[in-house]
C-alpha cells in the first residue's frame, strides 16, 4: 500500500469535490476539484520536465492557493518538496540551491532576472516562475495538461519534504522529512485538537514554515475542511475573517497584535472553537488578557523544524500558561543532561530530547551533523531546555543553543555576527535577542570598534546597511549599541547573558 503523503489525505477528502477549500481575502474560491485538477496538472508538468521520485524542487513564491497546489504536486510526483523564506537573498538562494540541487526551481516572475543566473550556476533542470496572483510560466505551461495524474506510490520512509534551518555556524541544515513524518503528525494533531468536518481555519501563516504548511495546511487536508487564507497576518483581515471562521493558528505576535486593538471582544471571538499558539514563547501575561478580553484560553503547542510537533495543551482540561503542554501521544519527550545526555532526576532542568514517527531522519549530504543530534537509540536533541512538572505538562524554559526568535523566526546569532565582523573597522560583535513588544524577541547587535580610530565611520546606520545587503530583513538587527569591551567568561566565550541583561529594556514601552 502506498504510503504517500498524499493518498492518505486524499482519501479523506469530502465527496463532494465543490467544497471549498482555500479561500482568499479577495473572495476567490478554490474548490477540492480544483486542489486535485491543479495539483494533477502540476504535477504532470513536473513530471515531464524529468522530475523523478526523490527530485528536489525548490520553491521561492508568495502565498497563493497555487503555491499550495504547487507542494501538493510534488508530493504527488514523489519528489521533495523545498519551500524557502520569500525574504532570503539571492546568496541565500545561491546556497540553498547549491546544496540541494534541485531538479526544478519555481520563483517568482519578479525575481527570475536576478535569479536565473544562480539557479543556472547551480545546475537546476528547470527554472518556472509563479506569481502571488497565480499567474507565471508554471500555470501557464500546466494550463493545457490533463488534469488526471496517478500519484506516485512511496514508502512511509521516502523523502517528502526538505525544510531548512538557519545554522549555528552561518551554514543551513536541510531538515529531511518523510511522509511518515508528515502523517503521523497530521493525523495526531486532527485528532487531538477535535477537529470537525465544518471546521474553517483562518491561515495567515507563511507557508514555507513548518507552522503553515505542516501544521496549518495538513490539518485542514487531513480534515477534507476548508481555510480562509490571508497572504499575511493583517488585524482588519482577521476581525472580519473571525466570525466565519472556528480555528486560527498563530505566532504569540498575531496574539499581542490582537490584543492591542480595541475590537478583540468575546463577541468579536464568538464563532471561534480555538486559538492556538506556537513557534516562539507565549508570554503567560498574553495568554490571561487573551483569556480576560475574549473567554479564550489560547492553546499553546510546541514543535520544531525536524519534529513537526512534540507537545500540545489539552483540548479538554487545563490549559495552563506559560507551558507547552503534554507530549503528543506518538511522541516520547524525555528531559536530559547537556552534557553525559543522562535522563535527569524527575522535575530537574535539562535539555529537552524527543522520540517518534514525527522526528525526521536527517540533515540532507550532512551526516556528521545529523549523528550530533540524534543519538543512537533514536533520541534527538532539540537544543531546548525544560523541565516537566508533576502533571506532565512540558515547561520550555530557554535554549541551549543560541538562537533569537523574532516574530516567530529564527535568527541565529552567528550568521549575523559574521556579516558585521567582516565591516572594516568592526573588531568583534555578539548578536543577541532582547525583548520586544511586537516581535518578542529583537535582533540586537552589540559591537566594538577598533580603538585605534580606524572603526570611527562604523555606525549604526552602516552596520544595519551591511546587514541589509546580505541578509534577510528579519535576520537585520533592530538595533546596534557600541562597547569598549565584551564581556568574557574564563574560557575567552563572549558573556551574551550579560549583554541581555544589560540591553533588555531597549524597546521597553
Ligand atoms: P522552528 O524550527 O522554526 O519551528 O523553531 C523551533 C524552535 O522554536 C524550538 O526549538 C523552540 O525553541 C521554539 N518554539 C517553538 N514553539 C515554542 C513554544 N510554544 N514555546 C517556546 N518555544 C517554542
């Protein structure tokens, strides 16, 4: 039996193929008829344009319906699919690119002159462009296809999907997913989260995340239901989205967003069934307003790139701020020390190692990396450090590695304190992530000049710049301070608690 992905939704899709299944804040409809007429015809383009089982093709493109038929192609035709960031450069593309080689590569009509050089220069087969509107050379060169296409039989094990990390040391990890990886989770979060055949999400995720494309968009396949699809979060979008739809997820932003507008009342969340939150910390303050001004008690989830999700709040019972919830039923999640990787005792702190069908196989062509964080016995290190209380309930309580999320990113310190060190007159810098009352946390860069006046033209405004050219905007630093000295532990490593602690109201009030 085939173990494709796809074959495991499509079973479930309603018989009715008129449902709606995405519709856009234009009022355009796309009905399931529409997903497999669509998906068919991409995926036969793909297909003869050489794409075989296991192909990469890598995707740079707005949010659309058809960017979403577009991933459901691939899975389709048995190849990996591999969404990136709409905000990297084109250096960033050229790595990506270069590293997955990808069969086929679909960017946007706006950026297929600045790409096509490095898409070429990377040996990928074919270049397609498709637009936010659904317009581009792939719907056009698909448009006359027929529209039946035979979804390729895979294994639960063979690669579905290629979603890539920022790394710790400047370089990108391809996280490597498999269908089994894909429904398992789908299948588990459907059922956890009670979903409903008149369940409506409204979707103002990015889709080249783990978050609106795994978790957003397989719920909703998995439930043959339709979504209210927003191309970004936007607040008038949502209040008058709100009394259609029953599900939203979101980033903790979406939820400190809402709170600041003055029409989020129970009556405005009054069709809603649930908020759920996750990617980044949910401040316990934001979940009790949220709770006080609409009835809601936000259920927050925690999951990653190469997991999908591990933890969720209940649906039924108490869904307690400030934690992550309890490991998903397929999911082991077990609490151990950084450095012997030894289980601590019950209700110690450790770093957070998690177990099951969910967690992915691999970094792609990195097999060092890959044996650094699974360990033998099939426990991958998360990098996050918790405890679990006597409930069960999982409490994320920092990161063992240094990562900063910022509205829901991630931005890893390193790739950006490698752009500002390389700044003539820049010494040294540490990058690191404060609090922010929009984006949670905010990128700072904290910078020493070299004494000898040869870093006096260093500024802000030149750090920023340098950042800005090559990196994507939600990896530049919203701030820079200038320090004579930064501070060291005895083994030389940069102090960056002490630089927290020190820039930690810097976008206070
Ligand atoms: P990503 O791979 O982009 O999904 O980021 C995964 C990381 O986001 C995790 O390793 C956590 O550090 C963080 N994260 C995700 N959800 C939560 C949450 N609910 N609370 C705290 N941190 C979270």
């Amino acid at each position: 039996m085939t173990e494709n992905f796809f074959d495991i939704v499509a079973a479930r899709f309603p018989t009715d193929a008129g449902t709606p299944f995405i519709e856009l804040d234009s009022g355009k409809r796309y009905s399931y008829r529409d997903l497999m007429e669509t998906s068919g015809r991409y995926a036969r383009l793909l297909t003869e344009l050489g794409v075989d089982k296991g192909d990469r093709v890598a995707v740079q493109v707005e949010k659309s319906a058809e960017a979403v038929f577009l991933y459901l192609a691939c899975l389709r035709a048995g190849a990996a699919y591999l969404p990136l960031n709409t905000a990297y450069t084109r250096a960033e593309v050229g790595y990506f690119l270069g590293d997955a080689e990808p069969a086929v590569f679909v960017c946007t009509p706006g950026n297929l002159a600045g790409l096509a050089d490095t898409a070429k220069g990377a040996g990928v087969g074919a270049l397609l462009t498709l637009g936010g509107d659904g317009d581009g050379s792939l719907p056009e060169r698909a448009a006359g296809l027929d529209p039946a296409f035979d979804t390729v039989a895979c294994a639960a094990d063979d690669l579905a999907a290629i979603l890539y990390t920022s790394g710790t040391t400047g370089r990108s990890k391809g996280a490597m997913m498999s269908h089994r990886n894909l429904s398992s989770n789908a299948a588990t979060l459907h059922r956890i989260w009670g979903f409903r055949p008149d369940d409506v999400l409204l979707h103002a995720l990015p889709i080249f995340h783990t978050h609106g494309l795994f978790v957003a968009t397989n719920c909703v396949l998995m439930n043959g239901s339709g979504m209210l699809f927003l191309s970004k979060f936007d607040a008038d979008a949502v209040f008058r989205l709100l009394p259609r739809a029953t599900v939203m997820m979101g980033v903790p932003t979406f939820y400190t967003r809402l709170l600041a507008d003055p029409r989020l009342t129970s009556e405005a969340a009054a069709h809603m069934r649930l908020f759920i939150s996750g990617s980044a910390p949910l401040l316990a303050d934001t979940h009790r307003e949220f709770e006080a001004r609409t009835g809601h008690a936000i259920l927050e989830r925690y999951g990653m790139t190469e997991t999908g999700m591990l933890t969720s709040n209940p649906l039924d019972g108490d869904r307690i701020p400030g934690t992550v919830g309890f490991p998903l039923p397929e999911v082991s999640v077990r609490v151990a020390d950084e450095k012997t990787g030894e289980p601590v005792p019950d209700g110690d702190v450790g770093v957070l190692e998690v177990k099951g069908p969910n967690v992915f196989s691999g970094y792609w062509r990195m097999p060092e990396k890959t044996a650094q964080e699974i360990r033998p016995g099939g426990w991958f290190i998360t990098g996050d450090v918790g405890r679990i209380d006597g409930r069960g309930y999982v409490h994320i309580i920092g990161r063992a590695k240094d990562l900063v999320i910022s509205g829901g990113f991630n931005v890893y310190p390193k790739e950006v304190e490698t752009v500002i060190d390389a700044i003539p007159g820049v010494v040294e810098s540490a990058v690191i992530g404060v609090p922010h009352p929009d984006f949670g946390e905010a990128v700072m860069a904290v910078v020493l000049r070299r004494p000898d006046g040869m870093g006096g033209g260093v500024d802000e405004t030149a750090v920023i710049a340098a950042c800005k050219e090559q990196l994507a905007n939600f990896k530049v630093p919203k701030a820079v301070a200038f320090v004579d000295e930064l501070p060291r532990n005895a083994m030389g490593k940069v102090q960056k608690n002490l630089l927290r602690e020190t820039c930690k109201d810097r976008f206070a009030g």
